[in-house]
C-alpha cells in the first residue's frame, strides 16, 4: 500500500475544492492513503512554541478548530489521516508536550527541525550570510544535534526530512558518516518511524530525504518508514512517492507505519 504521510494545504483555504485537486493528483498516482499535515505555526494555540521565532508571527493564519472542522468533514468521505508538521526546539519540549496533549485530535505527528540555534531558520533562503558565516561543519553539528535531541524526547511519531540541512546543495562535512552512523543509532533505540521525503528531488541537492549514503546505514537496522512527498501544491501531490518505494525495497526496507489517534500500525513494505 502506497501512503502520502505530508501535505500542506496551507497556500489555499481549507475548502474542498482545493483539496479535490491535491487528492485528484494522488488517486492519479495510486497513493492509497493520504495524510495532511499543516505546519504548527499555522496555529494560534501553538504559538507558544514559537514565540521566541519572529519569523514565524506572520504565518500563523489560522486555529486548530478550524483545521479539526475541516478534516473531521473531510475524513466522512475521503480515506485520509491528520496530521501535524511540529518543530522541535529544546527549549520548548514542555510547551510542545502540554499543548499535543491539549489538541489531541491528530493521527500522527510529524517531528521537523527547521531551526537552529539564534533561530538560524536554515530552509528559509539560500542567500542568508550566515551560511557564509559558520562553517558548514558547526551548522550540520547544530542541526543534527536537534535532530538527535528531537528523536529522544518522544514527543512525536515520525522523523520528517532527516537530513534537511543539506537541501541548498555543496559540500557535506567531512565527518558526515560519523553523524550518520550516530544518528542512526539513536533512531533504533527510539520508538519512530523514519519519513522518505520526495521533496529533496525538487531542491538543489536532488536528493531524497534522508540520502542514499544515510539510508544506506540505516537499512542494517529494522526501522518501520513513511512516505512523504512534503507537497505545498496540487502538482507536487504524491510526487516520486513510488520512486521512494522502489529505494525503500531495494534497500531491505520490510515495514512501514500507519496511524491512527496515535497508534502505530506495522505493515509489509510491498
Ligand atoms: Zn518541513
Ligand atoms: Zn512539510
């Protein structure tokens, strides 16, 4: 079974029309089960995990009452899950906990890092000095290091783009199978299902989420995976998810994960 476990509707309303057009796309690409994910900061009631990110003030248009409304309508007629895009930041793991607790109402939660330490939102534009600032060692040291500390906390189901940080392309670090190696260690002590994310194709470094070399490693190890193909758009929906499928089996990849409020359910990776 083809799942699409990460989907953002939020550059149109939550309307059915718009919807049509995402799920049109997947039924096209034989995606059997599709999941929304909206990011946290969209949210009024989440903004205490992101206050301290003022960034992000202007992109919150939105309540999770509104989003549980329009989902729970949309469940009665189309095979779909809820879910949520949920940054992590360390220094918020109580504000994050208490408030997942609080808006239960999702099938799983989707764990990101998009920032890094002074609020260093690395996604965010190519151009930013300070990628030409740091060395490239201490930002992937930073990112992983969230990475890591995000993996441990438990607060969330699925590990969203592993390896984000390397999305404008360029040099890796030379330690970089060392982080792999380490990361990859805590992913199997945890109790989370690794996300294949298509979208890396569509960015500079044309590469999935996590890379082949990451992957690699990490098939040694029996870990149940999603699929995700991070769509923004109608165009992007279910992109190379059978792509992914293909490396997932080739690799030894056996499980993947579905949700439901929470639960995880193991099925045969096929
Ligand atoms: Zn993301
Ligand atoms: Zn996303």
């Amino acid at each position: 079974m083809m799942i699409d476990y990460h989907m953002h509707l939020e550059r149109g309303p939550f309307d059915e029309n718009w919807w049509l057009k995402f799920w049109e796309e997947e039924k096209k690409k034989n995606i059997q089960e599709i999941g929304i994910t909206e990011h946290g900061h969209r949210f009024k009631e989440f903004r205490p995990v992101y206050d301290h990110i003022p960034i992000t003030a202007p992109w919150c248009d939105s309540n999770l009452e509104e989003y549980r409304e329009f989902t729970t309508f949309l469940k009665e007629k189309y095979k779909i899950k809820v879910g949520v895009e949920m940054d992590y930041f360390p220094e918020k793991e109580k504000e994050i906990k208490e408030l997942l607790e609080e808006y239960n109402f999702f099938d799983y939660v989707l764990g990101s890092v998009h920032f890094i330490d002074h609020g260093f939102g690395f996604d965010i534009d190519p151009n930013d000095p300070r990628w030409t600032e740091n060395d490239m060692e201490e930002i992937f040291e930073d990112y992983f290091d969230k990475v890591e500390k995000m993996i441990k906390s438990n607060l969330y189901d699925i590990i969203a783009h592993l390896d984000l940080v390397k999305l404008w392309g360029g040099r890796n670090p030379k330690n970089i199978s060392s982080i792999y190696e380490r990361i990859s260690k805590v992913i199997i002590s945890s109790q989370m299902s690794l996300e294949l994310n298509t979208a890396g194709w569509r960015k500079p470094v044309k590469e999935l989420y996590p890379s082949p070399e990451f992957l690699k490693i990490i098939s040694s190890y029996n870990i149940p995976l999603t699929f995700g193909a991070d769509a923004h758009t109608p165009e992007d929906a279910g992109r190379d998810i059978e792509k992914a499928y293909q490396i997932a089996k080739d690799l030894g990849f056996k499980k993947i994960s579905i949700f439901e409020k929470r639960k995880k359910i193991l099925i045969d990776l096929r």
